[in-house]
C-alpha cells in the first residue's frame, strides 16, 4: 500500500492506475476508522479493480465551537487497518497542502443542504462540498463510497457531482450498527458508559417511529412527537431536530411521503450524534 502526502504525487498514481483498469474506487474520511468505514472500504474492494483512501481532518467543516482540535487521530492504527482490507494508496494530507496560504475558493452546496445539518450547521456543508470536490480532482476515482449514517451528506454530495458534471458513480452503503444497534461513529469513543447506554434513545426513537408507519401512522407530527418522546426519555441533553422527511429531497410534509426517511441530531453531553432509518423498508428487521 502506497502513501502519499503531496496533491500531484497522488494524481500522478491516480492517472496510472486510471490508464490500467476500468474501475478504481474512492473512499474520503477523517481517519479515526472503525467498521463502518472498512465495510465502504470492502466494498470498494470488491467492486473496483483499485482503492483509494484518503485520511484529512477537514477544518473548513468545523465551526469555531466544534470538535476540531479534539478530533481523534489514530494514524498508525487506521493506515494498518487500510492495508489489511486491501487498500491499494491512501492520501494524508496535512492542511497547508490542501488548502494553500490565501486559499478562498469554495463550493456552494445544493439546496438540500439547507435544512437539517444547515440549519444547525450553517457553514458545514460549504466545507464538505469542497474538500470532496478537491479530492475528487486530485484522486480522479470512477467510484466514490460514502456512509448511509450521514445520510444528508450523502444526498449533498450526490446533487453536486450530478449536478457539477463530476461524472462519479457514488455508492451509498448500509450504516453498519453494534450488536445493540448503536451506529458507528468515530464520535462514539468520547462517550462515558452512561451516555452510551443513553444514546441507545436514537435507535430506539427510529425504530419506534418505523414501527408505528408500518403500522398505518401517516401523520408526520405523531411520528416526531414520538420520537421526541423516546428521546427525551432516555436521557438525551439536547435536541437538534427528530424529523420524518422525504428521502429524495429532504422537504417536510404534514403527511408521511412516499419515501419517508426518519433523522436525528442529539447531544450527550459535549457529543453531537446523528442517526437515521428508512421507514418504508424493512428497516425493523436490519437496523
């Protein structure tokens, strides 16, 4: 597995390697990995000829008051790890090589980031957008996977390489879950044993809520106050949003759409964690 710190150095291996074979599969974190990033990268795997990865803590999606000097930085371990599911190079930029002294150029997202994350993120998108239009130019992949569990991103990301002619296949793979159905999160590790126990609400609130459309409930405002109910129930500090929206273009709606998709954005504690569930699938069974 080759490593690489310098922009030109990883295009140069990414034209190569784009010249030898048809497929060759991206996929961009933070480090800090964990299964839910190598089950993106197993998928890679299986389904491209080559795989990158990319290691950057990207500062423009951070607010001033977020988690950017706390991030949890495990380079070693994550490069072993990428080595051991058959990753092929791995790109870790430092933040003076990603974005140069004076840099000012920046992706405006689609309009579906402006709700949800946006609201309560204002600028975050605004740096996801650019850091993946930056790796997407410097790691030119045909295939590019991203997480279920950061479902709205992935929707931003998605309407920009449609809608930007990036030409990119994205795959959007399954959230992967502990045994107890808490999601994976790089977060998860700032959490003490009682606000673990505690964060179990989110899964326990979707599935709920997935319960009751299944059910018959149509009306989107029961399905939040209930989620909301569970919640607060079991503890979380604060809530962001628990809401019921179409999976397509994340609008709102006083009737459950066709496509319903059930988010949530909790804190516990100084930790912001998000989840969410399809309510339409079998979603009761696999979450």
């Amino acid at each position: 597995m080759q490593v690489f710190k310098e922009k030109e150095a990883a295009r140069r291996w990414m034209f190569q390697q784009r010249c030898a074979v048809d497929a060759i599969g991206l996929v961009p974190t933070m480090g800090a990995l964990h299964e839910g990033h190598l089950s993106l990268v197993r998928r890679s795997v299986r389904r491209c000829q080559a795989t990158a990865a990319s290691i950057f803590v990207n500062p423009t999606q951070f607010a001033p008051d977020e988690d950017l000097a706390r991030y949890p930085r495990t380079l070693e371990s994550d490069l072993e790890m990428l080595a051991g599911c058959g990753v092929d190079a791995v790109f870790v930029p430092d933040t003076e090589e990603m974005y140069s002294s004076g840099f000012s150029t920046y992706v405006q997202p689609p309009k579906v980031a402006l709700r949800l994350e946006g609201k309560h993120r204002p600028d975050h998108f605004r740096g996801v957008t650019t850091v993946v239009a930056k790796l997407f130019h410097v790691l030119p992949c045909t295939h590019a996977f991203f997480g279920h569990k950061d479902y709205q991103q992935a929707c931003v990301l998605e309407h920009m390489n449609r809608e930007l002619d990036f030409g990119v296949d994205i795959e959007v793979c399954p959230t992967v879950r502990d045994a107890d159905g808490l999601a994976l999160s790089s977060r998860n590790r700032y959490l003490s044993g009682d606000q673990r126990s505690r964060a179990l609400s989110l899964i326990r609130a979707l599935r709920q809520a997935a319960e009751r459309y299944q059910n018959g409930e149509r009306s989107t405002a029961a399905l939040e106050r209930g989620m909301r109910a569970v919640l607060q129930a079991g503890g979380i500090n604060r809530i962001d949003y628990a809401t019921v929206v179409d999976a397509d273009n994340l609008t709102s709606h006083s009737t459950v759409p066709e496509q319903p998709i059930a988010l949530i954005a909790a804190h516990l504690g100084g930790t912001r964690l998000i989840d969410n569930l399809r309510l339409d699938t079998d979603s009761l069974a696999t979450a």
